[in-house]
C-alpha cells in the first residue's frame, strides 16, 4: 500500500464522517484521527519490531520515551 493509498482511506473515512454528522459541527477532528490511527500503527510497528521499543522507536522516527508513552496511553504495555 503506498502513501497515496492510506492518503485516500483517510479522506474518504473523512468524508463519510463529516456526511453522517450532517448539520452537526464537528470538533476536536485532528486529535480523533490522530488517536483513531495511532493504536494500529503502534500495533503494526511493535509487531513488524517483535517487540524491540528501541527499534519500533526508530522505525517511527520517535524517541523511545516518547513511544513507551504512546503505548501505554493505547494499553499496549
């Protein structure tokens, strides 16, 4: 799957959301994307690193602080 592709998955699952809130205004958008993708990228991430944090950490280009965090805020670890 290319950058492009989830670009699209995102937009459309956007625009589907905006749609079913019809006249509802929507807020706090960025963060409930953020959290919604966050947890399967950890999942993904962790899985593709069998567990290693200072490698999961590096393949996300975050620091392993910052990715323990993460993972605890997602009940991961």
């Amino acid at each position: 799957m290319s950058k492009e592709s989830i670009q699209a998955v995102v937009q459309t699952s956007l625009e589907k959301y905006f749609h079913d809130l019809g006249e509802q205004a929507p807020s706090n958008v960025y963060d409930m994307v953020v959290l919604t993708v966050e947890k399967p990228i950890l999942e993904a991430v962790m899985t593709r690193a069998n567990g290693n944090q200072s490698l999961a950490a590096e393949m996300l280009g975050i620091n392993r602080n910052t990715l323990r965090k993460k993972l605890q805020l997602h009940g991961l670890i």
